[in-house]
C-alpha cells in the first residue's frame, strides 16, 4: 500500500497537519529569540539575574495565557487561537527590530510578555488537538502521537537554539529579528487561508470558572509537572549559557551549537519515549511510571553537582551529565504529555490541557528567575541542587497518581 495523499485525508486531520506545520514554524522562532536575548544581552554586559529577568513576563504570561486560552479554544475553536498566536509573535519580533538603545530591560519584558502568549497559544492548540483525532480507548495510539508531536517540537526548539547563535553571528540581533519576522509572517497568511474547521469548539459554552480543573489527577500531574519543568530550567535557561560562554569560554557559536543539539536529541528521545517505557509489551504509563521515571531523574544533578563541587573532570561532567539528563527528562516530558491527554475530557479538551499547561509556565517561570538569582549569588552547583530538590518532590507527588 502507498503513502495516503492529501485527498486521502479527513479534513479534520488535515487541520490538525495544518495546526502541527504551524507549531513547528512558531518553534523554531521562539528557540531562535530566546537563543538571541541571552547571548546577545550577555554580549551587552547584562548580568545573569537581569537576562532571567528579561524572560519574567514571558513565562507569568505563559501562565496567564493557559488558563484563559484554554477557556478561549474550547470556546472558539483552536484555529482561531492558533492563528492570534502567530500574529502576536509577528509583533513581539517586530517589537525588536529597533534600535539597540531602545532595548531597555522593561521594554524587552513587554516583547518577550507578547511571545509568551503567542507560545503558549500556539502550545495548546496543537496539543488540544491530539484527543480528538485518536479513537476512544486507543490509549497506545494515543501515547505514540503525544510523543511524535512533542518530541518533534522540542527538536525544531533546538534548531531555533542553534539558528539564534548562528543568525547573531552572522546577521546580528537586529538582522536576526527582521527575516524571522518575515517567515512567520507568510506563515500567518497561509494559517489565515488554511485554518477554516473550528476543531476543539466545546459543544456547550464553557464558563470562565470552568479554567480551573476539578479532577484530582489533573490537579496532582499539574504539580510535578510544575517542580519537573522548574527542575530543569532552574539551572537550563540562564544559568548553563552564561557559564558556557564565561567558565569555558565558548562564543556564540558553541554555545547555541551546544544547547541546539542537546535539545534536539532531547526531542528525538521524547519521539521514541514509548519504546523506553513499555510499549512494547502493550503498556502505556501510570503513576508508577511517572515516580520511577522522576527519581532516576532526581540523581542526576545531584551528581553534576558533586562533580563540581570536587572539581572532578568539570568539561565531561557538564557535557556527559547534561546528555544523560537531557535523555531521562525527555521521557519524563513525554510521559507527563500522554497522561494530561489521557486525563483531559474529550468536549472542551483544551480546558484541561491548558490548566495543566499552565502549571508548566509557572514551574519555568519559578526556573527562570531562580536560575539568574541562584547563580548570581551561589553559582551552578547551587542551582544543580535545587534541581534535585525540585525532581524529588515531582516523584513523590506522581505517587498519588493513579499505579
């Protein structure tokens, strides 16, 4: 049998290929951007706490942008959410491309503020979307979608990591702004041209109280998912980079090559993550899964750490350490994606996910800023270890999840 054509194709899947191509070009934007603020305000003389600042409004409008969103796509469909979301980034770069004397701290916040919604925007579209293309009861299938969706995403973030170093290096901040504000432009029209089912309209219109989840599973995988992704960008989103660039003293270059590959490997992980959990034995995760997976992550910093703090081999330990956790909260990731799917109601699906989703921007947010302030003050190895704490209680609250 060949490959189904276009024409082949429901038209409901074909809005959802449509919502997904429109993700992954908003990822490689938001990875680039988010790649150009820190090497470029590290470049200017920031330091670490003012570029983690520079990224606050970012993540409290992700949080803000999640409950409302998800209240927004269950009322109007998700191609309307999807399509504001585009047209916000589009004014966020556009917001940028000025002068370098008018890059003030407060005034990046409020671009960055703009980006935040449009990600999170486009975020829970795309994920919404998944539960009503997977037929009742097909649990597997539906883990294996969650974890191809995602683990594609994270994977174009980290070719926006590597564009970012790249198109500063070779166009600079300004020039960067500009051709990736163009490209998702035409992107947008194409969206606005595409994008005509309203997948995802709840049946009955949803009250705004209804944002606020009332499943006790939803509500506890929210939480670890909170301390999960806190765990990771408390030492990922500036931390890392600065001590790259000033420890090592890579450039640009290596930097976002660096972070780029780690986050596309990252993404290839989450893609495979069924094979790793069970998958071939008919199994899709639990709870058990979700605390097995969590500690065996909570290890791992805790190491780097100690390999610092005895300056034991300090280049292999960042390198090697940073691999191996990459891989295991890959899966981790991929197997908190499946549950809040699988968890969610299938009318007014985005409901669910975007509460959830915005457990998720409050745990990067509580990440990004420690991440300045803890290394600032105490360094990476401080940061490493709050990681650790974080993971232990993400572990330990899977433990009231469904076994």
């Amino acid at each position: 049998m060949g490959l189904l054509s276009l024409k082949d194709l429901s038209p409901q899947i074909k809005q959802y290929l449509v919502i997904t191509g429109n993700y992954w070009a908003f990822t490689l934007t938001d990875g680039a951007l988010r790649m150009l603020v820190v090497l470029y305000f590290h470049q200017l003389g920031y330091g670490p706490l003012n570029i983690a600042m520079l990224f606050l409004f970012y993540e409290i409008f992700g949080v803000i942008t999640n409950l409302v969103g998800g209240w927004l796509g269950a009322r109007l469909g998700l191609n309307k959410t999807m399509n504001i979301g585009l047209a916000m980034q589009i004014i966020a770069l556009a917001m940028l491309a000025v002068p370098a004397e008018m890059l003030t701290v407060i005034y990046v916040m409020c671009a960055q503020a703009l980006s935040g919604i449009a990600k999170d925007l486009n975020k829970m579209s795309a994920k919404s979307s998944i539960k009503l293309l997977v037929p009742e009861g097909a649990e597997g299938k539906l883990y294996q979608w969650v974890a191809i969706l995602t683990g594609s995403k994270n994977t174009l973030k980290g070719v926006g990591f590597f564009l970012g170093g790249l198109l500063l290096t070779l166009l600079e901040f300004k020039g960067a702004i500009i051709l990736m504000a163009s490209l998702l432009g035409i992107v947008w029209i194409l969206s606005l041209i595409a994008l005509k089912e309203d997948l995802g309209k709840a049946k009955s219109k949803p009250k705004f109280t209804d944002i606020f989840s009332k499943s006790s599973a939803i509500n506890t995988l929210s939480a670890a998912r909170l301390f999960l992704f806190g765990a990771r960008d408390v030492w990922f989103v500036v931390a890392l980079p600065v001590f790259l660039a000033v420890t090592f003293n890579w450039d640009h270059w290596w930097v976002g090559g660096f972070m780029a590959s780690w986050v596309i490997g990252y993404g290839i992980v989450q893609s495979f993550a069924p094979y790793f959990t069970g998958k071939k034995q008919g199994k899709v995760p639990t709870g058990k899964g979700a605390f097995l997976w969590a500690s065996y992550l909570t290890l791992i910093p805790a190491a780097i750490a100690l390999a610092l703090h005895f300056d034991f081999f300090i280049h292999a330990s960042i390198i090697v350490g940073l691999l191996i956790f990459g891989a295991v909260f890959a899966i981790n990731s991929s197997l908190h994606s499946y549950l809040i799917v699988s968890y969610a109601g299938s009318d007014g699906v985005s409901l669910d996910v975007g509460f959830y989703y915005m457990a998720n921007a409050m745990g990067r947010l509580v990440g990004t800023v420690l991440s300045g302030w803890i290394y600032q003050e105490y360094g990476l190895e401080a940061c490493l270890w709050v990681s650790s704490l974080f993971l232990a209680i993400a572990s330990l609250l899977s433990l009231r999840l469904k076994q």
